[in-house]
C-alpha cells in the first residue's frame, strides 16, 4: 500500500469531505475510485456530485407549486347557470 499525501486549503478539504459524506464515501475511497477511473479511461473521467436542481428547475417547481395553490382555491361550477350567478355578484 502507498501513501498519498496532498496539501489542500482547509476549506476546500472541509466542503469536499461533506459532499462526499452525502455520497456516502470517505476521502480515501473516494480518491481510490478516482484513481481507478484516471487509469481506466486514461482521463479525468468523471463527476460525483450531489443531484440538486438549479435555479431554472426551482423556478418551475415553485411555479408549479403556485399554480396548485390557485387551483385549490378556485371554485367549481356545475352548471352555466352557477357561474353566470357567480359572476354577477
């Protein structure tokens, strides 16, 4: 077994290590897939990130969100003759 020994900013080290702990890998494996994967593919080959949505989807979300709500509190009408009532109050 070799050791690897890096010098990084603490606060990139910090913030790495607890998207990983999300992923559910710790430095040392996740280093070691990292590895695998530069000889495997002979590149950088790939991105381990956490599946939060930008700022478009959280968007759409909250428009869609909106929308319910408005639906939830519109009334219904069963007849034309109900909402021809409706609307002359």
């Amino acid at each position: 077994m070799a050791n690897v020994n890096v010098r990084i900013d603490d606060s990139i080290k910090k913030e790495a290590e607890r998207i990983l702990a999300k992923i559910g890998l710790n430095p040392t494996t996740a280093i070691t897939l990292f590895y695998n994967q530069i000889i495997r593919t002979n590149s950088i080959p790939f991105e381990l990130k956490i599946d939060e949505p930008n700022e478009d989807t959280i968007n759409a979300i909250q428009e869609v969100e909106d929308y319910e709500t408005k639906m939830n509190k519109a009334r219904t009408f069963y007849t034309l003759n109900e909402l021809m009532e409706d609307l002359k109050k």
